[in-house]
C-alpha cells in the first residue's frame, strides 16, 4: 500500500512540474505595454496609443549623452478605429511582437472622451480583457491629447507611465491637492448608489519632450504635471478643480496626508505654516423626520509649525490656540468650497448619498433615482475641525523679532 501511494504521490508531484502552461509565450515574442492612452477623433473614432517597453534601455544604469546613440526607453504606436478591439488587432502591422497588457500599469483618457462619451465604452472593454489589470491607475490628459502624454520623456522616470503614477502618488502624499484612482476603484464608484468618482488630471508643459535630447538638459522643454481633479457625472466629465477646491473634496474624502495650511496673521496673508502630519474627517448624517438631510463633517488634525515669517511669540498658549483656530477656520472654508462645487454640478463627488444610504437605509430607496438632482443640491453641511499643533520647530520665536527696524 505503501508502494502504490509512493507512486501516486511521484507521479502527482511530476505532473505538476512537468507540466507547462497551455497559453506559455516567451518573452522575446512579448511586447510589454506600460500604459495606454485613448484619444477620441472629431469623426468619433478612437485613437489608441500604446506605450511599450524597450526593455535593454530600461536595464540600463542611465540615459546617455547627447552623443550616445542609444534609444529611447519606450516606444509609442498609436492607430485609430471605430472600437477599441479593432485598433488593437490593426497595431498588429505596427508592433512585430504579441501586445501584451498584464504589465500595464497606467490608462490615460483625453478630456474630450471623459467629456463627450464619457469612460464606461472605455472600462468596459478594459475590465472585460483577461490580460489587463484592473490595479492600473488611470489619469484624464487636460487641454493635451492622451497621444502626447504618452510620447512624453521623464529625465528622472525612464518609463512616463511610471513618471506619472509616481509624480502623483507623491503630491497625494505631500500636498493633498490629488488622488490615486485605479481602474477597479473607478468602476466600483460609477455603480455604487449615492457616490460619483473624481481622477486626476494631467497636462503636458511646453510640448517639445518627445526627444531624448529635450530631457538631457536641466530644463527640459516638456514635461507632464498633475493639473487638478476632474469631477464626474453619470460616467462623463463635468468639470475640474484646482487649488482649494480639489483640497476640500479630498478632505471630504479622508484622503489627505500630509498638506501645508498658510495662516493668516495680523493682516499678514501668510504669516506662518502649519505642517499636517496626520489627520481623520468624519462624515455622517443626520436624516430628520421631515426630509431634510444634514451632513456633519468632522476633522481631526495634527501637525507642527514649520514656517514663520511673521513676528509670533510661539512660546505663548494663546497664540498657539489663536494658530489652531486660524488653520482649523481654513480648513472648513476649503471643505464649503468643494461642498458649493459639488452641490452646484449636482454631483456626490463627496460620497454623502453613500452616508445616507448607512443612515437610513429605507429613505434612501425612495432618494436614489433623484439623489443628486433633487436631494444632494439642499442638503446642510455643517462642519467642524479640531486642529492640534504638536510642534514649533527648534526655537519659540523667530529670530527676526528681535531685530531692530
């Protein structure tokens, strides 16, 4: 008995090991695709732009000198057609390799699609690919097309798809003005009841930095930069946000992580900074017996003072507390500004149909159809933030008090 389970056991284990994949490719036959950008033409059709890895270049220790003769570290095709399908078959004349998708980490959408058709044509063939990702982050090009985006060189990132995915992981991180969305987290927005999604946009600057010798100089004449957030509606672009606005939604949001808040002093516009080092926003609501809806914002924030270029006795407990109240006054005003911006678009950017539907599940039923039309538009916010400063760097008071006018 031994024996046979012996053999058993042997032959399982060689079947296993021995055994190859029906669908193994090789990779010398593989073309790696890092992202993909979809441009949509003033005849309706689609333009589709890949960006593929040319793997011996980003291997390399670094870009070489304008007089080196290697090339770049990505190649860009770009074909157009009617359905996303079709132009990936027709790329087939252009790439002599198999276009592979499961190592795309970036979906670049051009403005003109998000605000005319929309991105669910776009998601739906995504999700629907059994190579592609839904991990992949996906960005909106503003005022540029997905096309130059794509063609774009980085002197730090050798591959742009990674350029961007790192350029806004680190302003989420640092400044709080931008979110990182993934294809998946996106799809889960547009069908979730009572929330509508925000993504982050890009732009190019100055479009000359599709040349390796545009980026082996200090300045380099293009760039790509995270332009703001573009707000959706039913799957279409509705509008974007900067500055203030984009900060406010991403407290509501309880996304931000580090950010600096200017505080206004004495008539002094920005007298000092506070320093976020952690923070925690609170959305709940308040569903009263006659209909109408309150939403109660809450932030709790921690930070140090980092900047102060105004005469301040940090030393004192009441400008410290008169501080707080400044930076926590900030804070509420930039979260009313994005709630106005919301509520004007008729929007729930803001996920406050998601707090009611917690609330009161059953008259939420009766909102759902008519949320963001009839309801979101008069719904009360009242918010509240308590801010906390930890530290005040290596002295109390700045130096240039004591000097002498």
């Amino acid at each position: 008995m031994k024996i046979k389970l012996y053999c058993l056991t042997s032959a399982l284990v060689g079947i296993i090991l021995l055994s190859g994949c029906w669908s193994n490719q090789e990779l010398p036959d593989l073309a790696l695709v890092s992202a993909i950008g979809i441009d949509l033409e003033k005849d309706g059709r689609y333009t589709f732009t890949v960006q593929v890895i040319n793997p011996g270049n980003v291997a390399g220790e670094g870009m070489q000198g304008t007089g080196g003769s290697e090339s770049p570290p990505v190649s860009t095709y770009t074909e157009s057609g009617w359905n996303l399908t079709e132009i990936n078959r027709k790329l087939s004349k252009k790439v002599s390799r198999h276009i592979y998708f499961a190592h795309t980490n970036l979906v670049v959408i051009s403005e003109k699609l998000a605000q005319e058709e929309g991105i669910m044509p776009v998601l739906d063939v995504l999700e629907r690919d059994h190579e592609f990702r839904s991990s992949a982050q996906i960005v909106i090009s503003h005022q540029s097309d997905a096309e130059d985006i794509m063609k774009t060189l980085s002197s730090i990132d050798k591959v742009p798809a990674n350029k961007i995915i790192n350029t806004m992981k680190s302003t989420e991180k640092v400044w709080g003005e931008h979110v990182s969305v993934s294809v998946r987290e996106l799809i889960a927005k547009l069908v979730s009841p009572g929330e509508a999604p925000v993504v982050t946009t890009f732009h190019t600057i100055e479009n000359q930095g599709e040349t390796l010798q545009s980026i082996q100089r200090t300045n380099p004449d293009g760039r790509l930069e995270a332009a703001g957030l573009a707000i959706f509606k039913k799957g279409k672009m509705v509008d974007m946000t900067t500055g203030e606005i984009s900060k406010g939604i991403v407290w509501l949001l309880n996304k931000v992580k580090n950010t600096a808040v200017s505080v206004q002093w004495e008539g002094e516009k920005h007298a000092a900074v506070f320093d976020l080092i952690r923070q925690q926003t609170k959305v709940s609501a308040d569903v009263e017996k006659g209909g109408t809806v309150r939403m109660k914002v809450n932030v709790a924030a921690e930070g140090n003072v980092s900047e102060v270029q105004h005469p301040i006795n940090l030393a004192s407990p009441q400008a410290l507390n008169k501080m707080e109240q400044r930076v926590e006054e900030t804070i509420k005003q930039s979260i009313m500004h994005a709630v106005d911006k919301a509520q004007e678009l008729e929007t729930d950017i803001l996920g406050f149909g998601e707090a009611v539907h917690r609330e009161d599940p059953e008259k939420w039923k009766k909102w759902e159809d008519e949320w963001e039309e009839s309801y979101f538009p008069e719904v009360q916010v009242d918010v509240s933030a308590d801010v906390f400063i930890r530290r005040t760097g290596l002295r109390d008071e700045p130096f240039h008090r004591y000097l002498t006018k």
